[in-house]
C-alpha cells in the first residue's frame, strides 16, 4: 500500500488559515487596523466599497516598511513582535503571529504600498492568490496604504456565504468601533462608498466613546477607576436608568486588546444586582491593564479569548470596583451606619407635632350606579361591565349564550374549542369589560374568556405587519413638516438594512445626509414625538434581539414593531375597542399564540368555576 500523507501545498495551507482568521470582510479590516496601530500611527483612514466585497483599505501614517520587510510580511508565520516561545508571554502588541496578511493574500487581490520616514522613495507590491505580481518603488506618504481587492475571488463557495452588505457593514462597523475605543489617542475615519461614516479627533476614552456612539453617551456614564497589584481597570459603565432590553454597548478591553469573557461578564452585571429592571442589560466600557505573564492571548486565532492566571481575584476585583463605582457616584442605595436612627425632619419641624393622617369617605358613593370608569383607593382602576350598570345581576352576563350556538372545529391544547374566524358575530352581543386594565373578560359559550390585551393586540399587529411587508403597504400618515432624526453611525446602518420594510410598514423615510434621515411620514400608531425613540429601538433589539431568534428578517421586524405599538397595561378601552380587537385576534392565523411564544387567551369552563366554590 503507498504512502498516502503529503505535505498540503502552501497556497491551499494558506487558504485553510485563511478560513480559521478571514472570516468576513470585517476579519480583514480587524487585523489591517491592529497592524496599523502596531506601527505607531496618529491618524489611521479606512475605506470601504460594497461592505468589503470589493474594496477595503487602510491609510495610516505609521513608521512604513522597506521592500525587503514589505516582501517578507506576506510569508506566513513572518513577525517583527516575537523571536522566542518565552516573547508569548510578554505580548503589548496588538498581533504578533504573522499569520493575517498570508492570510489575506491567499483569497484576495492586494495592492500595499509604504515607506519610511528615512527612504526618498516607496514600495508598491501587488499579490493575487498569494503570488507575487509585481515589486516596484514608488512616490507615497510616510507610511502603509494596503488595499484588498475582491476578497474570496478564489473561494467562491466562502464568498456565497456572505450576508447582504448592511449585515457586512455592521460587522465592519463593529470591528472598526472596537479598535478606535481602545485608542483614543488616535485619529480615525471611515467612508463608506465614498460616504463619512465616522469621523473620529483625538481625545480621552470618554471622549471617543461620545464620539462613536453619540453625544447623549455622556450624561449615561459612571466612571470606575481601581488599581490593585493584580490588575488596573480605568472606563465607565452604563446608569442603571439607562440599561436596555438587549445586549447592546458591553465592551472589555485587556490591553487595549477586544476580548469577550462571559466570566468578566457575569462580575459586571452582578455589581448592579437590585438595580436593574427586569429582563435589562447594563452598558460597560472598561480597559483592563495587566502583565502580559499573566495572561494568555494565544488561545484563539481571532485573539477574542483570553485565559487569566487568577481568573477569580479578576471577578472579584472587577466586581468590586463597579459597585463602588455605582456607590460612589449615587447609583446604587448606600446605608450610613453612624447616623442616628431617629427620622430626619427639617429644622423648621423639629418642634413641630405631628399631624396623624386624615381619611376622606364618600358615604354616597355607589359603583354599581356611576360611570363606567371606578377609581379604587389603592390607584388602580377597573371597567365594569355596563350591564351592571343598570342594576343587573351578574347572572345577566351569560344571557343568551345558548342562543350564541356557534359549532367550532378548531381546538387549543386543552382540547377546547376555538371561535372559527368566520362566525364571530357572538363577540358583538357578549358582554365584555376589563380587569386591572390589563385583562379582557368575556364569555364564550358556557366558557369564561380571559384574554391578555397586550399579547392580543401584538399579534394582531404582527400579522398587519407581515402582510403590509409582503403584499400590502401601510399607507404612511404624512407629517405637516418633514422631520430630520439623526442616529448614531451604528443605529443608522441597522435602520438602513430595515430601511424597505420599514417604509412597507407605514413610514416615508430617504437618507439625508450623514447619519441623518428625513421622516416624511410615520405609521398610524408611532407618535411623532416618538420617531427617534421609536427607530433607535428597531435598531437596537433587531442587531440584539433577546432571545434567540431564528425567524426571517421580515418576521423580526414585524415582531419588533409589534410590540413597540401594541396596547400596554394601564389603557382604558371603550367596549367597541374590546370588541374590534377581540374580533381581529380571532381572524388570526393562530390566536392563541403570541409572536413570542406567549399564551394569548385561557378558557375558564363552569367546571373549574364550580370547584372553586365547591
């Protein structure tokens, strides 16, 4: 039998290390801008064409290459950061195994030219497939500009695998985000075809944070700051008023290196236990400063993982030091153990009696006589049915169910029977009312319906949405004067990508400039106070949706906007409203299930009301 292993050839060697490093377009970006900060540069520009399917290129004004090093940084495994196995453990630099340009080369075109400060004139190379093209000098800048042209043009099947260019934008958004907040010292910019996306000065970590995600940033921010002999944590992390329902801005840096920890992660929300409302995420932005020896960035080939020497003296630490932060700043309750138990009066009443609390009755006060609305004493308020009203009896409510008769096939999991969508004329004669303006009650046969109103009207909603995004726009409610709503660069491409189903869904909307759109017309349940509010949400819990989603890009949008528009609880509904809604769930496809997952209805029978009194 022959021999049967050989030796791969370094173009396919090359292109199974591309496939672990290159990713996406963003994989390329990420590792052409570590390299331009490796070279000390003060300004790095970055270009973009088609999301980097055509064109992605780096400016920076570092110190350059001689042709000699410029030939040499496409080999694989060729590095100027380590000599020995013992120079992994004393690592500052952003990369270090000289494996991305090889890479890169392999399943792109690449045009690089530089120079150093020193040579009159520079190098221009140009690879294809990882072969070498051409080496000439040429007239540049002090510098590098490396350009890479037509990315997997020899991979087609990794190409086809690509998103759509908003989805590869965001990724290229978020690498390039990553690496200007850890270098605040540093210019940036990126253009978008021929677009300013972000346009970025020099200034603090505060300051670069305002500038990449907007200047409302500034006022959500509580600094933390801690320095131990382990480890330094200088950032800031989110108000708890200000936490949202996705995981949106959560960035550590070790190093100025990007890295995900859900270890470190748990540390941080765990600092703001009682603070958060449910089902919330906390915002974080903090630099981590460690000795390299105790730490190993060598784990994972896109250098997002790393491992710590004292993983649980990091927890703790980090831990401690946002809630103190949290405590310092007011942000979290805070108990002063040597202050005097007595109530704290002003001194104006200190010598003051205190006036015991009066209770006011309505002796005349009848709530089977009044208005449909009650208010209870407690705040709360209730709707009674109107047949009450009158004097009747509760009895009255299941008057003439028999009559109703309505034969339904459909059944729930209960093996209950389903209204059938095409006789519902029962639902006009029902008595019907709210229950902690939270709750529709009516019967149904010789059943109680208890419907969740909030749950009822999303799903009518997301099936007005799904249809207006397939078949039939929603006719926009045109504004009196067109309204500009500037986003942050992130949110604007997010809203971007939904951009032809939001406008199927009800909104006349048209890019206007950098960042900014201009709002003609809004859908009939968006308030125009709300556009802003109403849009930065899409874009946040469509990019970071709550629970694991898995449905089209359609489907998530009409869910989304469902529940933003639908009915919460607290609002008063007037019997026809009750009666058109509960009218419009059961014309559902599947009623008695949110776009969630939720239970919409429950079905209480004279059985289960039977035992109760039993």
């Amino acid at each position: 039998m022959p021999d049967i292993i050989q030796l791969l050839p370094d173009v396919v060697a090359n292109q199974i290390a591309a496939g672990e490093v290159i990713q996406r377009p963003a994989s390329a970006l990420k590792e052409l801008m570590e390299n331009a900060i490796d070279a000390g540069s003060t300004q790095v520009k970055v270009i973009i064409r088609e999301a980097g399917r055509s064109l992605i290129q780096v400016i920076d004004n570092g110190c350059g290459m001689s042709e000699t090093d410029a030939r040499m940084s496409f080999e694989r495994y060729a590095t100027s950061k380590i000599r020995k196995a013992d120079d992994l453990y004393a690592i500052r630099t952003m990369g270090f195994r000289g494996e991305a340009l090889a890479s890169i080369a392999a399943i792109a075109h690449v045009e690089l030219k530089t120079k150093r400060i020193e040579d009159e004139t520079g190098v221009q190379l140009v690879i294809e497939g990882a072969e070498l093209i051409s080496c000439l000098p040429v007239a540049c800048n002090t510098g590098t500009s490396i350009a890479i042209k037509n990315l997997f043009f020899n991979v087609p099947a990794r190409r086809n695998f690509l998103k759509s260019n908003a989805a590869e934008m965001r990724y290229i958004m978020e690498e390039f985000q990553r690496v200007a907040l850890s270098h605040p010292e540093t210019e940036f910019s990126m253009f978008h075809n021929d677009t300013e996306v972000f346009n970025l000065r020099t200034g603090n970590f505060r300051q670069r944070i305002a500038g990449v995600f907007g200047s409302s940033y500034n006022e959500k921010l509580v600094p933390v700051e801690e320095d131990t002999s382990l480890i330094n944590i200088r950032g800031y992390v989110g108000k708890p008023a200000f936490a949202k329902k996705s995981r949106g801005e959560q960035y550590f840096f070790v190093n100025r290196r990007f890295i995900k920890d859900p270890y470190l992660h748990h540390a941080v929300v765990n600092a703001f236990e009682d603070l958060l409302p449910p089902s919330t995420y906390p915002s974080y932005f903090l630099l981590l400063e460690i000795e390299p020896a105790k730490i190993d960035i060598n784990i994972h080939p896109t250098k997002t993982e790393i491992k710590f020497e004292d993983d649980k003296s990091a927890y703790a630490i980090l831990r401690a030091s946002v809630k103190r932060a949290l405590g310092r700043f007011s942000v979290s309750p805070t108990l002063d153990f040597e202050q005097e138990t007595s109530f704290n009066l002003p001194l104006s009443q200190l010598s003051q009696f205190p006036v015991p609390p009066r209770i006011q009755v309505n002796p005349s006060f009848n709530p089977f006589k009044t208005e449909t609305e009650i208010r209870f004493p407690a705040g709360s308020r209730q709707i009674i049915p109107s047949s009450l009203n009158k004097g009747q009896d509760w009895s009255e409510i299941y008057k003439g169910l028999d009559q109703a008769g309505l034969e339904a096939t459909s059944k729930d999991q209960s093996g209950l029977q389903l209204p059938e969508p095409d006789d519902l004329d029962w639902i006009q004669s029902a008595s019907c009312f709210q229950l902690a303006l939270k709750y529709i009650v009516l019967p149904y046969r010789d059943k109680l319906l208890v419907i969740n109103q909030q749950s009822a009207h999303e799903k009518v909603l997301y099936e007005k949405n799904l249809e207006a995004i397939s078949r039939q726009p929603i006719s926009a409610q045109k504004l009196v004067f067109p309204k500009t709503i500037e986003l942050g660069p992130h949110e604007f491409n997010l809203v971007m990508e939904m951009k032809n189903e939001l406008n199927s869904l009800g909104f006349d909307m048209g890019e206007f400039g950098k960042n900014t759109f201009v709002i003609h017309g809004i859908p009939p349940q968006v308030k125009e106070e709300e556009i802003k509010q109403t849009l930065e949400m899409l874009a946040e819990q469509y990019e970071y949706p709550g629970q694991q989603i898995t449905v089209g890009k359609s489907e998530k949008i009409a869910r989304l906007l469902a529940s933003r528009q639908s009915l919460k609880p607290g609002k008063i509904m007037q019997v026809p409203e009750i009666k058109s809604l509960v009218t419009a769930l059961f014309k559902c496809r599947i009623p008695e299930s949110s776009p969630t997952g939720k239970q919409v209805f429950w079905f209480f029978t004279l059985d289960e009301l039977d035992q109760k009194f039993s």
